[in-house]
C-alpha cells in the first residue's frame, strides 16, 4: 500500500488578481500566463507524476465543486473534500488530514497550495519525494524552504538554524524562526545572511503527527472535529463538517501550528519558484524587472518600463504609452489602471466591497 498523499488546498478567494479573478472563479480556476491550463490543473498535473491520483486530495470550497469536478475529470468525487465556508488554511488541513487518518493511519502527506509556478520539475519532483523518505518515521513537520534569490517582500520567510551552510540543499535543518512578508530593507538582511528561505508553503509531515501538533495548538479548531472518526467517510459527512464550520475561526497553519511548533524543520530546495499571489508577483515572477510585461491578443505599448499590460478581450487593440510600473488589466466588464505597487492596489481594490460594485466582485 502506498502510504504517501498529496492535499491540494484550492478553496481561497480574494480580490488580488481582480478584475480576471472573481468571486465565482478565484485565481487558482483561472488560466496561467501560458494560457494552458488554469494554476489547479497545472498543480493537480504536477503532483499526478509524484503520487497515484487516488492518493491526491483537493479541498475547495462546496460552491466550486461542479467547477473544480469539470477542470479535474480524473479526480473522484470522494477525493474532492468540500469546506462549506472560508475559514483560512489550518481547518482546511485539518478536515484533510483527519480524512486521511480514517482512510490509513499511516499516512504521509504532503500539503500545498494550488497556485505556485513551479520551474524545473524534475528538481521539484526529486526534492518532494526525497522530503518524503527523509521526513517519514520522524516526529517533524517539515517546510520546503526556497533558497532566495533576490530580497522579496511579498513572500515569508524562514530563518534555519545553521548559519551559512543553511543553503545547502537536501539537508534538513531546524527552524528557528517564521517571518511573514518583511519590510525592504529587512528581506535584504535576511538574504544577505544566508539563514533565511522563502516559505513555499508546502508542508510535510506524517497525517498523525499533524494531527498531534494540531489539536495541542490550535484546539479551537481541532475541538470542532471531535467525533470524525464516526462522520467522516459517511452520509453524515456533509452536515459533521458544516456544523464545525459554522463555528470555526480563520486560522492559518503557519501562524496557529508552524510559529508555535517545537518540531518545525525546513528543507532546503533550490528549483524555480514564485508564489504568485497578486499582480505585482506575477511580473516578479515572469517580468524581467524593466520591460513591460504583456498578456494580450493584441496591444501596442510604448515607454512604459515595468508596467503589466493584460487583455483577454479579443477584438480590441490595447494601446499603453508613457505608464511606468502600472498594471492595465482589462476585460469585458472592467477595466484596472493603478500603481503596480501592492499596499497601493490591495488598499484600492478593498472599495469593491462596497454594495455599489457586488456585480463586479
């Protein structure tokens, strides 16, 4: 039996890749740059080349089911674990692996997000499955640390006991300390010092031990659970889950579990990597830091160095001239001219709340 499992969370929403991501079809069901496959497709396609596809869990929330079934045709439907409402990433891991305690109390798991871009797979492939064998028998959780390769201040970072050979890739070294998204001239500090890695987000740790570290720290949303072993994997599976739910507070796993934890350990990795979280990170990620960017069937830009230009308009010429460091991202209903800068955009974008634009979140 193969005791190693993949948990895919796909159930967050927001408003940083607005006006393309909405409220009924968030980033991780939009389609990458590429223009391939959306960024779950892609993950779900990736972990398919690491573990049996009966042993990869997706989580997302009840009103993306149909959505996430049509994308995903090879997923079942009992591996599609569905959260009734938004409660942040540590009860989503917790449902998961709960799940996956009643299915084999043997489990190995492997968590993380759906929306990274991902280079280099080979060297990704090897550095999951070597986590794995390495983290397996231990009593750890074990983060993939990215060696950084440049001071970013839209990622966290965590600092490894070690010093200077805490670079080293493939050897796993004790965490020390968790930061999230630093000021400017603190990610250099931590660059510059070789002891820092760019949080990946990905997690791996036996489904037991998770669970232990879970209900120590965080029993305000692993109290909600009790009595899973009765509910899950039943026809009271549906109403077990929206009863804890209903009284779940928003929890993160790094802030309630990984901060606290006395067994966090990172393993240094070294592929290609980017957590595209907002616009701004897209360019990060795919931009060369002074030319414009540009995803559209047509469009005519001009002197407008470090600008984003997206359309997904076909039939229209985007023209962008004298636009330094902007994003112009336009689609059928809406149109976003600001300030690539990312305090800027979010404080913006938070007005869409307002009852006036709900047809447009």
């Amino acid at each position: 039996m193969n005791h190693n499992y993949c948990i895919i969370m796909a159930g967050g929403g927001g408003s940083s890749f607005w006006p393309v991501a909405r409220e009924n079809k968030p980033k991780q069901f939009q389609t990458t740059p590429d223009g391939e496959k959306c960024f779950l497709q892609g993950t779900y396609a990736r972990y398919s080349k690491v573990f049996p596809k009966e042993n990869i869990y997706v989580v997302t929330l009840s009103r993306y089911r149909d959505l996430a079934l049509s994308l995903l045709p090879g997923i079942s439907e009992e591996n599609l674990l569905l959260e009734p409402y938004s409660r942040n990433t540590a009860p989503c891991i917790a449902y998961a692996t709960y799940t996956l305690l009643q299915k084999d109390p043997e489990a190995m798991m492997v968590v993380s997000p759906s929306d990274l871009v991902i280079k280099e797979e080979d060297l990704f492939f090897h550095t999951v499955t070597d986590a794995l064998e390495k983290a397996s028998g231990h009593n750890i959780l074990m983060s993939i640390g990215i060696v950084p390769t440049r001071p970013d201040t839209d990622f966290g970072y965590i600092q490894a006991l070690g010093g200077d050979v805490s670079s080293e890739p493939g050897k796993p070294l004790k965490v020390k300390t968790f930061t999230e998204k630093p000021s400017a001239a603190l990610a250099e500090v931590f660059v510059r010092s070789g002891e820092f890695f760019w949080n990946s987000g990905i997690v791996i740790s036996s489904a037991d031990t998770l669970r232990r570290e879970m209900e120590e720290l965080i029993p305000e949303v692993t109290r909600l659970f009790v009595g899973w072993e009765m509910n899950l994997g039943t026809p009271d599976e549906k109403a077990f889950i929206e009863r804890a739910y209903a009284d779940c507070p928003k929890v993160s796993i790094d802030y309630g579990v990984m901060e606290k934890t006395g067994i966090a350990w990172i393993y240094p990795a070294k592929f290609g990597w980017d957590d595209v979280s907002s616009w701004n990170a897209l360019y990060d990620a795919l931009g060369n830091g002074k030319d414009p960017l540009v995803f559209s069937p047509e469009s005519l830009v001009s002197d407008s160095d470090g600008s984003l230009v997206f359309s997904n308009v076909k039939g229209k010429v985007v023209a962008v001239k004298g636009l330094k460091d902007f994003l112009v991202i336009d689609t059928p209903d809406a149109l976003l001219v600001c300030p690539k800068n990312e305090p800027t955009v979010r404080e913006f974008l938070s007005k869409l709340s307002l009852p006036q634009y709900k047809k447009y979140r």
